[in-house]
C-alpha cells in the first residue's frame, strides 16, 4: 500500500488586520518530499501518523508531499493559498498510484477572498484522486466543519483535547485509515452545524462544559461500529460564511446510528451553552495587582485579548501600560510582535537608551502607541531552538530584548511561538524563573510555563482574540448565532 501525506496549517483571526504570508509559513518551516519523514518523525500529528503506521506492522510506504505550517494570524495571502495549492495539486499527480491519503489540515483557515480554504484544497486532492481513494482529513478541533469537507472527505479526525495532542490526533487518524484499507471499514458521516459560537475562556477539555462534551465523544467511541466522534467548537475569531461550531460522527456503514449520536452530541452542547459564555478573565489593573501581591512567582498573565496563538496581532500594550501606571515594580516578562519597533531598537544598538512608541502598530483599531523608554539588551537573528513542541526550531526573525522600568519585552519581528515557550527567553539569555510575572499571549497553551508557574489570571484585554465576542467587528456569520441573538433551538437555524 501507498499512503500520502499532506500536513498544512493555519488558524485564521478575522479580526488581526495583517495577512499572513508565505515568510510565516517559511518562520515555522516549509519542507517537502523526504525530509519531511527525517524531521518530523515522532513530532506532532505527522510523527504520531508515522509511529501508528510502523507499529501495524503492514508493508505500507509512505509518500510524503509537504509539510507547511504559520501561527495563527490574519487571512493568508492569495500568494501563500496559491503556494499551497500548487504543491498539493503537483505533489499528487507526482505521486503515481496511491492507495489512501492522509491530509492534516486545520480547518479555521481562511485566504483573502476565501471564506474555506481546507475546503478547497479537499477538493484539489480529490480532482486529483478522483471520488474513490480515501481521504482521512486530520483537523484541528477549533475548525469550522464545511459541507464540503464533509462531502469530500473519506473521514474526519479532530483533536481530542485542549491543549491539543497534536501526535494523538495524528494516530487516531492513521487508525481509522488502517480500518478502511485493511479491515473492509465502510465510514459513513453524520453532521451537525450549530449556530453557536463562544469565547475561549472555557476551552480547556479538562474542566467545565468542554470536559462534559468531549468526555460523550470519547464515549460514544466506545460503541465498535463508531470509527470517530469529533467536536468542533470553532474558535471565536472566525468570521465566514458558514461559521460555527460542529459535531462530526463517523460509523462503520451505519448511517442511522451516526445521524442519532451527532444529534445527541449536539444537544448536549447546545444545553451547555450558557456554560460555555462563562468568564474568568479579570479586569487588567487588579490582574496586575495581583500577581504583584502573590507570594510567590511565576505568576501567569494571559492576554486574552492579544493571544497570538488565537490569531492576535501580538502589539498589545495595555498590560504594559498598566504596570508603569500603577508603578508595578515587580520583574515581569512580555512579549511584543512590532517589526517596527526591532527596527528602531537594533537601530540604536544594543546598551543604548532608547525613547520610542511601542505597540498598536498593526492592530490600531485595539491598541494604541504607548511612549516608554528603555535599554536595548540583547540582539539575536536566526533560529531559535525549542524543547518539547511540535517542531525543533522556530524563526523569530530578529529579537531584541528590550528593558522598560520592571518590565524585560522580547520584541520581534514575526509572531512566531511569541514568549508562550521558556525556552525563547532562555535562549536569550534570560531566566524566567527571575521573575514574578510572565505575559503570555495564549488563553488555552499555559502547559509550557506550567513546571516554572505558580497561578494563571486570565486577564480581560481588548484585542483582535478578546473574551467580548459582542465587541467584534462580525460581518459574515450567519445570524442569528447565540450568543449575540436569542435562539432557543439550534435545529430552527440548521443548514
Ligand atoms: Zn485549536
């Protein structure tokens, strides 16, 4: 047997006003053809396809294609969506015969001018494959399901968890393709849109609603006849077409019995959605204050608003100008996408002092140039390497360190993994475990800081990834979606 494998991703935020380009794409790696097996074996969704492939045991061979992947941001360039479409639709003819196809995708992503762009690279293997070659489409549980995808797709996979197992997704994935290729499975699909959509804050699968929702998925699971049950509460910065959240349930054969299990999973989060709407974000000053009077660090403080790994512009300055307000005089770490800003720093050299307006620069509609000044510290181009994610090694482009009163700022130029990983600050030679508080531009993917934590305050920021789904700019969701009208039953808005 001949599988092949596509691997691309990327989590859009409407609200981020700045495209993404080929160059994130590139900051994370773009890598074809063998070297993909070579740098990827063990690591991420690709890694956990492998392993579940080799250990099987069948003589299959692997056909690797490409491997692209960019931190969440705004749309993608039509530049970079026709990159990607070339290489799936060139890879493929390529490829000669092949048996299955496994195709890692976000499904959050949209282009300039492209509400569905998973959607249609689907539709780019299967003009290429034609209707009968199996796709088992990866996703990322933040996706926005499509009709398309679920009438092209063979199956559909999703994260199981939140922070995402990204190498578990990937075996699942391998294990449902092992029983249509070996074991005669026939997948059947069952859908449900629901015209619901909520902030981040109860995200996490290991607590609240989201726990009681995935926990049903994994037990519907146990039914043998049931190749995958899938949730999909979209992530909230996503302003198409055919926004909203989903549940996907695959049988063997059996389409009545998925039609009743997608039905009940979407009940059940239909009747969690007030939960859902809960916050835990508090306002900034008293966010602030709080981590300067805990006993001990590291304190986290989730940007919520500027959470880049949500997409967010990452020039949030508001927490920034909260601590010199309130003359915060604890140390605290934070991170600062503004290419502009590396500009003038590197510009003045390191040790130099420096006054100049930081933040706002690529999200003006939220942010706004703060004055400060500060000492330029240390100045680094290149890679950076990382410890225990999903890939090696991570382009920052320039980072400059950046000291403003108790506060130590890792600007750069690309979004990269911000300061959401130790190991950037440590790489610049700076310990986290120094400080009281740490910025972070995440609301969910804390697990990186959690061995040097002591608390997370979610903190209530205005930005392009805020908790106030009311506060955003929506212009293409279908309406009514709950939370921002009043619906009582989902299946009155059902496509
Ligand atoms: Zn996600």
């Amino acid at each position: 047997m001949r599988i092949a494998l596509i691997h691309i991703g990327q989590e859009t935020n409407d609200f981020n006003p700045v495209p993404t380009t080929l160059r994130d794409y590139e900051s994370f790696g773009i890598v074809e053809g063998a070297a993909i097996l070579e740098k990827f074996r063990g690591i991420g969704e690709i890694g956990g396809f492998l392993d579940a492939i080799s250990r099987s045991g069948h003589d299959i061979e692997i056909v690797p294609i490409v491997r692209g992947w960019a931190v969440a941001g705004g749309r993608i360039t039509r530049e970079a969506y026709g990159f990607f479409e070339q290489k799936i639709r060139l890879g493929l003819q390529a490829a000669g015969k092949i048996d299955a196809l496994a195709l890692q995708l976000h499904g959050a992503c949209a282009a300039e001018g492209i509400d569905d762009v998973e959607g249609a690279q689907l539709e780019t293997c299967r003009a290429v494959l034609g209707p009968d070659v199996p796709i088992v489409l990866g996703l990322d549980h933040h996706g926005n399901v499509t009709r398309r995808m679920v009438a092209l797709a063979t199956a559909i996979v999703g994260h199981r968890t939140q922070p995402h197992d990204v190498y578990d997704t990937g075996r699942v994935g391998a294990e449902v393709m092992l029983r249509i290729l070996y074991e005669g499975a026939r997948p059947v699909t069952a859908w449900r849109k629901l015209p619901l959509l909520s902030h981040q804050e109860q995200f996490l699968t290991a607590q609240g609603p989201m726990k009681v929702w995935f926990d049903r998925a994994r037990a519907v699971e146990a039914d043998s006849r049931v190749l995958q049950a899938s949730n999909y509460p979209m992530q909230p910065w996503l302003d198409v077409a055919e926004a909203g959240w989903s549940t996907v349930v695959v049988t063997d054969n059996d389409q009545a019995l998925a039609e009743k299990l997608a039905d009940e999973l979407a009940d059940l989060a239909w009747s969690l959605r007030a939960e859902f709407q809960k916050k835990d974000a508090v306002p900034i000053d008293e966010a602030v204050r709080m981590a300067e009077r805990a006993p001990r660090g590291l304190v986290v403080l989730s940007d919520t608003g500027d959470t880049v790994f949500g997409g967010s512009s990452g020039d949030s300055n508001l927490i920034l100008e909260a601590i010199l307000r309130l003359g915060v005089s604890c140390p605290v770490l934070m991170p600062l996408i503004e290419p502009e800003t590396v500009a003038a720093l590197v510009a003045a050299g390191q040790g130099a002092t420096v006054t100049l307006d930081v933040g706002g620069h690529a999200a003006p509609r939220f942010f706004t140039p703060l004055t400060v000044t500060g000492k330029v510290g240390r100045i680094h181009r290149g890679m950076v390497p990382l410890q225990n994610y999903q890939q090696p090694e991570i382009d920052m482009g320039c980072t400059v360190v950046f000291q403003v009163g108790p506060v130590t700022m890792l600007v750069s130029e690309l979004r990269g993994v911000a300061g959401n990983l130790p190991d950037v600050y440590e790489f610049m030679g700076i310990d986290p475990r120094q400080y009281k508080a740490a910025v972070l531009k995440t609301a969910s993917n804390f697990q990186y800081f959690a061995p040097l934590s002591s608390q997370v305050i979610r903190v209530d920021t205005t930005g392009p990834g805020q908790s106030d789904v009311f506060g955003l700019p929506w212009s293409r969701i279908p309406r009514p979606v709950y939370p921002l009208d009043p619906i009582d039953d989902w299946r009155h808005t059902a496509p």
